[in-house]
C-alpha cells in the first residue's frame, strides 16, 4: 500500500505547477501522553492548490490516508492556517485505539504553521494532543 501510495503521489508530483508542494517527514511529541505513542510519521503528501492528499503512519503505528482542504493566511515570512477533511486508519476517531474495531474514516481538522525559507519549508502540525514537525517542499521552486 505504501509503494502504490507513494507512486501515485510522485506521478501527481511530476506534473507539477508552482502551486504544488510535497509534505514530508513529520516527527512528534506527543503532549500528556499517558502511553508510549509512534513519533516518526513518515508523512508523504502532495499538497495541489488548497487541497492536500497523503500517506502518513500514526501515533498507533497504524497507516493512515488522509485528504483534506487547507485554509490559511500569510504574514511575512510565516503562513499559519488549518487542514480539514478526513482520514481513514484509526480504529477509534476520539480516543482509545481498540484492536478489535475495524478501522474508520475519521474527521481530520489540523492547525499548521509554516515559515518560508525558500523551497524547504519547516512546518509545525498539531493534531490531537501531538505537535508535530515536518518539510513543505515547493515543486514550482526547483
């Protein structure tokens, strides 16, 4: 699923315009963690105008697919704003992961920021109760 996931994103990719970036990374802390959680994501996502599409692992070591709409707003160099859409790859959209519960498409609303340095972007994700790091990579720039 990985491979296929990560061919599509680059075929998407290979047709870029200046408007498409690639997310990658994506590496966290997990605030009032009350157990130990998966901290290395593997974030691979194409991000196309406002609408971002991608593969990441999460906190549960789950794979986890996630489409969403990007709202936001500049100022200077930094870019703050919210992800929202869906996910699908956790058992349990508000809590627990439960092993025997099927996975489920999820809501997704993740607040971001991102400062522009050029081509390589850090950008800062907070999703549930995990502040997470990760690279914007500006196709259109290379």
């Amino acid at each position: 699923m990985k491979a296929m996931v990560t061919a599509l994103i680059f075929l998407f990719a290979s047709t870029a315009r200046a408007e498409t970036s690639v997310l990658a990374g994506a590496w966290s802390k997990h605030l009032y963690a009350d157990q130990q959680y998966n901290e290395t994501h593997n974030l691979v996502a194409v991000q196309h105008n406002k609408v971002f599409a991608g593969y990441f692992v999460n906190s549960y070591e789950e794979d986890t697919l996630a489409i969403a709409y990007k709202w936001s707003f500049d100022y200077k160099l930094l870019e703050v704003g919210v992800y929202g859409g869906a996910m699908y790859g956790y058992r349990d959209c508000f809590g627990l992961q439960a092993s025997q519960r099927s996975r489920k498409v999820c809501p997704m609303v993740v607040p971001f920021a991102t400062l522009d340095l050029g081509p390589v972007d850090p950008q800062v994700y907070l999703l549930g109760s995990a502040l997470a790091v990760g690279f914007k990579i500006d196709i259109g720039e290379f």
